[in-house]
C-alpha cells in the first residue's frame, strides 16, 4: 500500500466534491472528507496503476487521442442523425465480431468505452480477445472493423 498514492487519489476527490457540491458549510465538508478518505483508501490503485516508465508517455499519448476520439463521436452523431432523419438511409442493425491484438485489461477497456461512445455502434460482449459490437448498419460497422480505433488504443498503451 502506497500512502502516496492514496493521499494524492484523496485529494482529487475531495477537489472535485468540494466544486461539485459548492456547500462549504461543516456538514458537506465533514462528509466530503469521510467519504473520499473512504473511496482513496479503497481505490488508489485503479488511479495509480503499476506503469513502470511509461507512465507519461501514456498519459500523454491519450491525452493526444481525446481529440480524434470526440471528432469521432461528431462524425457519429451526425451519421445516425441523418440516418434517424432520412428515409433513404439505410438502417440495418447487426452484430459484428473481431479478434483483437490487445492484451492488457486497461486497453480492450479503453477500446470497448471508445467504441460505444461512438454513436452507432455499442460493445456487447468481449470473450476472450473477440470482440461483439452491435452496429447500426453496415457503415458504421465497416469503418469499425478497419482497426483504426484499435491501432490508436494499441499506440497509447504501447502495444504496437
């Protein structure tokens, strides 16, 4: 156990509770601590995972993803919009596999949340290393299965 790591995970909580909850009154305060204190002792090591050196450059590698991931999700959102919106697009719901090259946790997880945040498609199940994912027609579903997201997933946690 890293006292470290568990009063550094204390004090992001207890930042974001104090501006979410805006009540600086003794109560709220008094809660505040406790229940972060309470969360940090049991979860510091999902926010501070064994990363060796790579620490940074991973952090910094998503950092650089966020924005091509949200342009995405634009992209997305207006796909669906018009197929919602235009009879002649076509709606053709289908679930789709593939095998993925990922091997850590963290990276099939990152893939999975970026792929069902992406309007259109959603992660079903994962077994093993197939991947089920229900896409919204054969667009979607071919764009998904050329592997970009995942060779961008890969490049971040350096499993290229």
């Amino acid at each position: 156990m890293n006292i470290k790591n568990i009063i550094i995970t204390f004090i992001i909580l207890f930042t974001f509770w104090v501006l979410l909850s805006a009540h600086f009154d003794l109560f709220h305060l008094g809660s505040g601590i406790i229940c972060c204190a309470i969360v940090a002792f049991a979860s510091h090591d999902l926010l501070f995972q064994d990363t060796g050196n790579h620490g940074l450059t991973k952090t910094v590698r998503f950092i650089t993803y966020l924005p091509w991931l949200i342009y995405q999700i634009v992209i997305a959102n207006i796909d669906v919009a018009k197929r919602a919106l235009s009879p002649s697009m076509p709606i053709d719901p289908q679930i789709i596999s593939f095998k993925t090259k990922l091997k850590s946790e963290v990276a099939r997880t990152a893939l999975a949340n970026s792929i069902t945040l992406t309007p259109g498609t959603v992660t079903v199940d994962i077994i093993d290393d197939i991947f089920y994912v229900h896409a919204i027609a054969k667009g979607p579903a071919d764009d998904l299965l050329e592997g970009k997201m995942e060779r961008k997933i890969a490049h971040i946690f350096m499993e290229d």
